[in-house]
C-alpha cells in the first residue's frame, strides 16, 4: 500500500525532489544538473506529454463514440461505406504536423549536444568486460573504475552504483569525454547531465557536460554488452576548482599512466 501510494504521489512531485540516483518506484527523470539535461526535461513535460495525452484522451473518445454510436442494437442496418476521402487525409496530415512540432526542438537539442564548446577537461572514458577506465591525457592519469561489491559497502554508499575510484570533474566546466571500448559494445550514460554515447571498440565518440551543481552522480552501461552489464556503473564527483586540484595533486601519483601500463601488464600477464 505504501509503494501504491508513493507511485499515486509521483505524479504531483517534480523530478527536481529526486537525488543524484535512481531510487524505488521513481517515476520521471532524475534531477538535472546541467543545461542540457534541463533542455531534455523541458522537452519531455512541457511538449512531449501535452501531445501524448490530448492523443490518447482524443483516442479513447474515438473508441467509446464509436462503441456507443455504431452498436449493433442502434444499427440494424450496417453501413455499406468503404472510406471517406477527407477523414483519410486528415488522419494522415495531422499525424505528420504533430511530428514537425516535435521535430524542430528535438533537433535543436540534438545540435546543441553534438556541437562541443571549448573543452576545459578532456577525459577518455574506456569502456571494458565489465568495469570502466578513465583517463586524463592533458594530466597523464589512468585508472580504473570497478564497482564496489554490496558486502563492501560503506555508509550511504548506493549499491551497484558506488565505485572504487569515481571521475572526478570541477563544477561550471566544460568536460569533453571520449568514449571508446577495448571489447565489445557498451554505452556511457549519465542521466543527470544527459549524456548518453555508445563506446564502439575501435572508434572514439565525443559528448561533453558541463555540470552546475557539486555532488556525486550515478549511471550505469546501457548497452547490452555480457553476463555483468548490470555490474559496471558510472560515478562521477563535481568539486570545486580548489578541491579539483588537491585531488589532482594526489592522483597524479596514485594513478600515474606508467605505473597503471605496468600494473595491467602483470596483470595480463598472470592470466
């Protein structure tokens, strides 16, 4: 009863009350937390479901007009007609507008997600069976990025969420990530920034955020790539300028490239 009322309550709460995070019988998106992401829910609430729901109310009036005004008990005598020229062109050209409609800021979205400003941070996102890796090239830093197993869990630490080493990006700057994968297919998405990238092995694609508020932010593979597709989330942490390089000072010695080179070769090495 209480999951039954939490879904009814979802409907009249805005997304902008959920964390960072997927949580239980969430409906809706997760908070934005950058301008693009706010452009997709803006798209979402204010265009897309208007048109969703005047189709379907108009729909099940349809129905119902039709069940009630064409019964059998009211005609007796069925019609004979076939067609009728001006219903045909209408539910083909009306059809066809709506998608204009919905077509012209899509696009300007699109545009605006392909269209890459001026980086401030490039990283390299790799996308493995099953974990990822990171990397900083203007900073010679790689790492992986493993998820935390439940019985390791610490306090608030969401589980099949929580990493070992997360990204980590300072906020209002623009973050260029290339994405690729040193296997199969998998996919970089991170909901709170809308970013969403196949990682197709052998090629790199771009995307890039710009996150507008400091905290920690979760998502996961979302293509189908093995038995542990489940198992290889994205978490990113937004800090300040100062914080961002305090912890580059401490990373470029903990995930030094070479030193991360030498430790997979071992690794590879031992298998």
């Amino acid at each position: 009863m209480k999951k039954i009322l939490y879904i009814f309550l979802t409907f009249f709460i805005t997304s902008s009350a959920f964390a960072n995070q997927p949580v239980d019988w969430q409906l809706g998106f997760q908070k934005a937390a950058s301008e693009t992401m706010r452009d997709i829910v803006n798209f979402h609430d204010k265009l897309l479901l208007p048109i969703i729901i005047a189709i379907s109310v108009f729909v099940l009036f349809l129905m119902v007009y039709a069940c009630i005004r064409f019964r059998a008990s009211a005609n007796p005598v069925p019609s004979k007609r076939t067609h009728n020229v001006a219903v045909e062109v209408l539910w083909t050209l009306i059809p066809c507008l709506i998608l204009i409609v919905m077509a012209v800021p899509s696009f300007k979205i699109l545009y605006k997600q392909d269209a890459i400003p001026k980086a401030d941070i490039t990283v390299k996102a790799i996308g493995y069976q099953w974990y990822w890796g990171y990397e900083y090239p203007d900073e010679n830093i790689f790492f992986d990025s493993y998820m935390i197993e439940t019985k390791d869990l610490k306090e608030n630490e969401p589980r099949l969420l929580a990493v070992d080493n997360e990204l980590v990006v300072p906020v209002n700057k623009v973050v260029k990530v290339m994405i690729t994968a040193n296997d199969v297919l998998h996919a970089w998405a991170l909901p709170s920034f809308g970013v969403k990238r196949d990682a197709v092995p052998g090629r790199i694609n771009e995307t890039w955020f710009k996150a507008e508020k400091v905290g920690t932010y979760y998502g996961q593979c979302s293509e189908l790539c093995g038995i542990k597709h489940a198992f290889m989330p994205i978490e990113v942490r937004v800090v300040t300028e100062e914080e961002y390089q305090d912890w580059l000072l401490d990373a470029k010695v903990k995930f030094a490239k070479e030193i991360n080179e030498e430790d997979q070769f071992k690794k590879l090495a031992s298998k």
